[in-house]
C-alpha cells in the first residue's frame, strides 16, 4: 500500500487520487472511511464522540484498510496519533506530503468541514505532528505552490527509483 500522510491542505486527497489513477491501483481515503463505516460526517462524529472517540473510529478503519489489497490511501492529518496506526504503517510506503503551515492555513481556511479548525491551537498541533510524520515517513516531498500533477510526476518518479 502507497500511504500519503501530512497536515491538513497538503493535498493528500487530491494527489492520491491522481496517483491512483495513473498506478491504475485503487483509491482510498480514510475520512470516507470513517464516514461510510458510521454514517455520519467527521464534523458530526467531532460533534458527537469527540476527537478521542473520533481517532479511535478512525484508527479502526485505517488498521483495516493497510490490511485489504494494494492501493494508495491518503490518512487524515491526526491518524497518525494513534500508536496501532503508527505499526500498521511499518510494512507500507509512506509518502510525507510536507506542506508549510501559511500554505496550509491559505488552503484549509474557512473549511467548515474541519472541525480541528474551531479549536486548539493550530500552530502547535501542526509543529506537534512535523515529528510524527517525518518518523513515520518513507519519503519526503515539500509541496508548497506546487500543482497536484507535478506532485504525483515526482512521486512517481520517486517510488519508480526507491531501492
């Protein structure tokens, strides 16, 4: 499994998709997921379970996922709290999709569907998870002002050329 990681407004999704489609592998993301697995939106979830109760739906879903058939599957920004999430990885290829945090904040303002935006302070929760990401990475590409195309060129390119 091709597993893309990174903050809120990396472009996760939209590159996954991309890259999926030119892998000819399928498309996963774990926010629909959770959806599709409770029936309701992450901001209901948010609304209902908490966050807490949010990562541990989320932490099902994802473990299941990195178990099924090959595919790229884009995680939300805070899987990666969860310590089941973090082991699960460890036999995948896991692509950091860096982004800076003004280019994310440019990306992701106004987002009414996401609920992290309502609360705790932004900042340290995206310096907190720099650490995590990059201990969990495979590689590493920094995607600010870049198109989702050029991303996945280089992605493919990357993963064509890892030993």
């Amino acid at each position: 499994m091709i597993v893309l990681i990174g903050f809120m407004g990396a472009g996760k999704t939209t590159v996954g998709q991309k890259l999926a489609k030119r892998l000819r592998l399928p498309f996963i993301d774990s926010d629909e997921l959770v959806e599709a697995k409770t029936g309701k939106s992450i901001p209901e979830l948010f609304d209902t379970v908490g966050e807490s109760g949010f990562r541990e739906i989320e932490a099902e879903a994802v473990v299941g996922a990195l178990g099924g058939a090959q595919g790229v599957l884009a995680l939300g920004g805070g899987s990666l709290a969860s310590d089941e999430v973090r082991t699960a990885l460890a036999s995948h290829t896991v692509i950091w999709i860096e982004i800076g945090y003004a280019e994310a904040l440019r990306r992701i303002s106004g987002d009414a569907n996401r609920p992290l935006l309502q609360g705790a302070d932004l900042y340290a929760r995206f310096t907190a998870r720099q650490k995590v990401y990059e201990a969990a990475a495979d590689l590493r590409l920094t995607v600010d002002h870049q198109t989702s195309s050029r991303v996945v060129d280089t992605i493919n390119e990357l993963l064509c050329f890892k030993p």
